[in-house]
C-alpha cells in the first residue's frame, strides 16, 4: 500500500523569539514494513543541519530559527509503501539495548488503579509471551475509553486509567507499563495512521506501544484499536514515553507563550 503524507505544524509566539532550536523526528526510517518513497521536511526562513540515525534507529533532524520569529510553520510532505507484517518490527537498524526499555518513567509508572489493574492482570496472564502482550493490549483498550479532548499532554497512564478515558498516547503509556510489569520490555511509538472517513486531522498522527517479544523481537500494539499495526501505519520514531518519542521537540529563547496547531492528512495512493 502506498500512503501519502502532508503535517503541518505551526506555532505562533504571541512576542517574537530571539532564536529557536528544534529536534526532529519526522522523517521514517526505511525497515521491513515500509519504505520511504519521497519525503521532505521544510520551513521557510529556518535552517537544518545534520541529520542522523540515533541509536534507536530512528531518523533525527536538527532544525534553528533566527529571531525575531514570531511563527514558524513545518511542513512535511511524502509518501511511503507500506505492508502488513503483523506487527512484528523486522530489519529495523539499532543498536541500544531491549533491556534499556524495562524501566518506567513518570508518565508510564504504576500507581492507583493503574498499579491494581496491572497486577490483576499480570498475575491471570497466562501462556507465551505474545499471547500475553495481546491479553495486555485488550485490558488496556477496555480500560481506557478513547475520548478526545479527555486528557491532555502531560496526563499519565495511571491518571487515564483512574479517569477511564483517554486518547492513543494514554493507550500507549498504560500498555507499556504493564509489560514492564511482566518484565517484558516496551516503548512508545509515535506515527500516522490511514484511518476511516470520521478520522479528524489531528487523529491521522498516532501513537502505539512496542513490546518485545521471545522469538519475535519488537512487535507493536495498539489498544486504542484493538489491533497491532499493519499496512495502514507509517512508524516515526520511539522512546521510553511520549516526551522521548515526541516528532518534534525544542527550546525557545524569549518571553511569551505560543500556541500550536497541527493537521495531518494521511491518504492512500496509487501504486
């Protein structure tokens, strides 16, 4: 399948920064469920420097802006053939250690109903461990209804469950606590997803988790779907939770606040 990209991110500055430095993770790595066919990543009026593959083999950019800047639009545009390998993350170069995915961060630690919901159901696990991680990946789905607008960026897995709502990030961090928990470990996965008709702009960019699996190796999860990835998810980058894993991350110098506004489309073409 092939799928088309186009994700602007803007941001406004109600008072002009003097400089702006930003980290990327927007471009796709090539693995064995996708392959970039065209991809481009701009800004008028910044500049990018060297781009490089970090040691989770995910393709990062860096990107400065010289002030005054009072707005600053990133517009991405590709596309990429993808296919359906059930999940499982195959031919994906990286070098830093599965075991380095076992230890929880703020956002994905266990507390409250999380902490009683993952041991529950840890516990009544039963069978190999990709039969437990999909065990994992439905309780998660049925604990946390997705709800948009219900949570918001900084809203932890526990918070999420406590509430019962959430969106794929919440998914994403709850599910990866509880395989941490079975010892198993698990990362966050931002992306985009072709998804139906009712799917708003901002829905098209996702979020799932990654759990490793004996025999497997990475096989991704998404509970807000109920399903592991297929031909319809394109794969950007990973980390411990959603800050580390974030497309876009950076630093401003000067005073004031910004406002953000994102949209995504993602569409299929033709081959």
């Amino acid at each position: 399948m092939l799928l088309t990209v186009r994700h602007t991110t803007t941001y406004v500055f109600d008072t002009p920064m003097r400089f702006v430095a930003q980290s990327h993770r927007l471009t796709p790595a090539n693995n064995g469920s996708q392959k970039v066919r065209s991809w481009s990543v701009t800004s008028e009026g910044a500049t990018f420097g060297a781009a490089f593959t970090d040691g989770a083999g995910d393709r990062v950019t860096t990107m400065t802006a010289q002030g005054p800047v009072d707005r600053i639009e990133i517009l991405v545009e590709g596309g990429v053939e993808t296919v359906d390998t059930t999940g499982v993350l195959r031919d994906h170069r990286e070098i830093i250690s599965p075991v380095c995915y076992l230890q929880g961060t703020a956002a994905t630690t266990p507390t409250g109903a999380l902490l009683e919901l993952v041991a529950k159901t840890v516990e009544a696990a039963r069978g190999t461990d990709l039969a437990r991680a999909h065990r994992f990946n439905e309780v998660v789905g049925e604990a946390i209804a997705y709800v948009p607008g219900a949570t918001h960026a900084h809203t932890t897995a526990a918070e999420a469950v406590e509430l019962g709502q959430g969106v794929c990030q919440d998914h994403a961090h709850a599910l990866i606590a509880m395989a941490q928990a079975a010892g198993m470990p698990a990362r966050y996965v931002s992306g985009y997803l072709l998804a139906g008709e009712a799917v708003t702009e901002s829905d098209a960019s996702h979020a799932w988790a990654e759990i490793r699996v004996d025999g497997l190796g990475w096989v991704g999860f998404d509970a807000a779907n109920g399903c592991c990835p297929d031909a319809r998810y394109i794969r950007l980058g990973s980390g411990r939770d959603a800050r580390e894993a974030a497309p876009i991350r950076g630093v401003s110098r000067g005073g004031g606040s910004e406002a953000l506004d994102v949209r995504v489309v993602v569409a299929q073409g033709q081959q």
